[in-house]
C-alpha cells in the first residue's frame, strides 16, 4: 500500500510539473505564422521562358545524313568520331551511312557541322525540323578544328531561319545551355545542363583546342548540333564525348561560337583557313624549366628550336627564349600562343616580348602562313610498316605538334604494327629514331637505306628520342610477322 501510494504521489506530481509547463509554453509560445506567399512559381516560370526559345531554334539545327566511303555490308554502325561501332555480315546489300547534326548560319543555305561528320562521305542529305530535305555539297573543311561548312545544293527556302551566334568568350562556368541534336538518328533532341568548364586543352579531339565542357546529355548523333543559352544564341558546336561506354557520361565538349565564326568566315570566303604561323619548336614552361631559365612569371612558351627557312628565322627569336607576350596578349601556354599566332593574319608585323637572359626583351617579326597540312582523310590511310615493323616520317611542324617533340632531326615514329620487332621493343608513336646500329638518322632516305643494310640480321641496336630523353634499343627481328 505504501508503494502504491508512493507511486500515486509521484504521478500527481509529474503531472503538477507537466501541467505547469504545458502551461508555461502556452503563455510563452508565439502564435503561428503563416508561411510567406510565393508570388511567382519559379519552374512554372523556367518553363515560359526557355520553351519558346527551344521551339525558336530547333528549326535552326539539321539532321545530317550521308553515305560512307566504306565498303558495303562491312560496317553499319558509326560513332560520333565516324569510327566504326560494329560489324555485321549482311545478305543484302546495304551502304555504311554516317549520321550526324548541323546548324545553319546563314540565309544563302550554309550550314556549320563537324569535319569528322562528312569526311568521306558522299550524297549529303539534310533534313530540317518541318521534314523537308535537300541535297547538300562540302564547302570547306577545316580538320585543324573539325569544323566544316557544307551548303544547299537545291534553291535554297526563303523561309530558311538562321541562328544567331554568341561571344563565347563571355560563357560563365554554371551557365545554363541547351544542346540540340539528332543522337543516334532521334531527330532534334533536346537535352539540358550547364557550361562545366571553358577553354577545355589538350583533349586529343583536333590541333586547335578551346572546349566548352558540358554535362547536357550528348550523345553519337549530337556532332555538329547546337548547344545553345537561354536566350536561343549559338555558343558552341557540340563535337565530342568523353565515355568509357560509348554513350553518355556526363561530359560533353563543344566548339566555342567564338572560334566556330573565325574558321567559318575563311571556308565561306575561300574554301579553306589560312593561320599565321611563327615557326618555331615551343614547350610548356614548367616549374622546373622556370627554375633553370631563373624565371619568376607565369605561363608563356618557351622556344625550343627554330625551323629552318622558317618566318622565325633571322627573327631575332632564339633557342631558349621564352615568349610571355604577343600585341599585349599575355601568353598561358603552348595551345594558347598558337591560337594568338593562327589569327594573326599572314605578313602582318607583331610584337612580341620575351624572357632572355634575366629580363625582357622586345621583338618585332613578320607573320608567316602556316604550311597546308595534309587532309586528315590522308593521315588516316595507314601506311605501310617496314622490316621493323613501323612507319616514320620527317618531322614537320604538324608532327612536332602532334607529339609534343622538340626535336628537329632523325625521323618520328607515327604507325607502329601490332606484334613487330618495334612493338615488342616498347617503340610507340611520337618516339624519334635518331640512329640505327650506331649511324646517325636524319631523315626518312637516311632512315630506309639503314633499315635496307639490315637485311640478314636479327638483333638491331636504336637510338631513340622519348619526351626529350634518349635510350637505345635492342631489336629482335626474329618473329617479326608477329610469330615469337
């Protein structure tokens, strides 16, 4: 009885606590508010903005349709690189079609799409938004960049709408855009994301560099479409995918518009891109080099080499000298002084500044015209191996830039045959042979009448050149057919 009780006691007096409090939080607690009125609902409000400018541009963008000059029934599918996919032994015949975007930019029917598009490709078909279709022609193509401009063979529509291009160079990382295309034959898809990244280097997709990265879903089909902002301006030609699958990953990369209206002009105006040229051997500046040239900047390109017979020759420019500056420019690196120099138009003077010695000095020199380098179709024929079981060229300043190479004697490796006496040797593209059994290589005649010499033997003894290190190699001829 006594613990009932006790009990008894001490529910009465938690309920004297609780009660007062309760009580307590009553007097005390502020009446509730009423949430704040939204005035305007911000994705209703997304939508009435940018579906009227995607329903405005999708006319402006093409599918792109063409036949391949592969043979038939070999290869049915492409990628958005115009590399096979897959395989297929077909009964009937059937004619490898490439499949891919464009974007029109002007009323008298030219329509800006990637090189990699219509390379090698004849009977270019477009088909607009409203399905009509017209025959188009390759104006111009510029493989430096993968751009190309073909036009409309037929009359061309009054009622042809153009795309008005943005200055990319005022794209922000964050930016909203809006990619239009035709992935995997889907006509005028349209997917979204935001700008990644700008001024995307060293990819690998083409010689002049300066990508939009994106996360809107780009896909094979997508090369040559529009990625646009929410005003329905043109920012960039979206060209290539990053993917360990084939398919999207979420980073895209896009041609800026700033640089797709440089080399259109040239190719609407004459066929082709004519770039100003220095001729000169460059490299990064590293913090190591730095440190040995005692240089306390940042950025620039330091001269490794001057061509022969070269606009830089008798210059005044010099081995070592490591240029910081051009008409005002301040130069970051490599890529970026050779996208300053390919605009300079050829014979115009430039001044330029650089590092010698332990200060600066000025210079002045007269551009040059960039040599014409051979049509990418023609890289891509694979030549053929020899006994080594590899292709050289001469260096020239297309390979040097290529690989990277300073070096301006012996002859650089570019094709190496799965298997061979030079694979199995660790010989890779971009090596430069510089002697072959202790005699000097100095050019491609050099190169084959030593490999003639070897005739009978079965080990062979190199000199290589790899990222400015030199090693000799041993070659094992035997088995060279790829039979060890």
């Amino acid at each position: 009885m006594k613990r009932l009780h006790t009990c008894t006691a001490a529910i009465a007096i938690a309920s004297l606590f609780f009660g007062t409090s309760a009580g307590f939080s009553a007097e005390k607690k502020a009446p509730a508010k009423k949430p704040p009125a939204i005035k305007e609902n911000f994705l209703k409000k997304y939508n009435e903005s940018v579906i009227p400018v995607i329903r405005r541009s999708m006319p402006m963008v093409v599918n792109i349709s063409a036949i391949k000059e592969m043979p038939k029934n070999q290869v049915h599918e492409y990628d958005m690189f115009g590399n096979p996919l897959n395989k297929f032994p077909f009964k009937n015949q059937i004619e490898p079609k490439a499949l891919g975007s464009g974007v029109i930019i002007d009323r008298r029917g030219y329509i800006v799409t990637n090189h990699h598009v219509i390379k090698d490709t004849r009977s270019i078909k477009i088909t607009l938004s409203d399905r009509r279709e017209f025959s188009c022609s390759v104006l111009g193509a510029d493989p430096a960049t993968d751009i190309a401009v073909i036009k409309i063979d037929d009359k061309v529509p009054a009622d042809l709408p153009v795309i008005e291009m943005a200055d990319s160079e005022k794209l922000e990382v964050g930016e909203l855009v809006i990619a239009i295309g035709n992935p995997f034959g889907f006509s005028h898809t349209v997917t979204t994301g935001i700008v990644s990244a700008t001024g995307r280097q060293s990819v690998g997709l083409a010689d002049y560099e300066y990508f939009i990265q994106t996360d809107a879903a780009i896909n094979p089909g997508n090369s040559g479409g529009a990625l646009i902002n929410i005003d329905g301006k043109l920012v960039g030609i979206n060209t290539a995918i990053f993917s360990k699958s084939g398919g999207y990953m979420g980073i895209g990369f896009a041609i800026p518009a700033n640089m797709v209206r440089e080399v259109v002009s040239d190719l609407i105006s004459g066929g082709k891109v004519t770039r100003g040229w220095l001729g000169v051997y460059i490299q990064d500046v590293t913090k190591d080099i730095a440190e040995a040239f005692k240089y306390a900047g940042t950025g620039g390109a330091l001269v490794a080499d001057i061509m022969k017979e070269s606009p830089a020759e008798g210059s005044g420019l010099q081995k070592g000298d490591i240029i910081t500056m051009i008409d005002g420019i301040t130069i970051i690196d490599v890529n970026h002084l050779r996208r300053v120099v390919a605009i300079r138009k050829p014979g115009s003077r430039v001044k330029i500044a650089v590092f010698r010695g332990g200060k600066s000095a000025p210079l002045e020199m007269t551009i040059g015209t960039m040599p014409v380098t051979p049509p990418v179709a023609d890289r891509d024929v694979r030549d053929r191996e020899d006994m080594l079981g590899m292709v050289v060229k001469d260096i020239d300043e297309e390979l040097a830039y290529k690989y990277r190479s300073p070096d301006r004697s012996g002859v650089i490796v570019t094709q190496v045959k799965p298997g061979s006496p030079s694979m199995r040797a660790g010989i890779a593209p971009g090596d430069v042979v510089k002697e072959i059994e202790r005699g000097p290589i100095d050019s491609v005649n050099t190169y084959n009448k030593a490999v003639g010499a070897l005739k009978g033997r079965t080990k062979v003894l190199l000199l290589i050149n790899r990222a400015g290190t030199h090693k000799f190699l041993i070659l094992d001829l035997e088995g060279r057919d790829g039979v060890e």
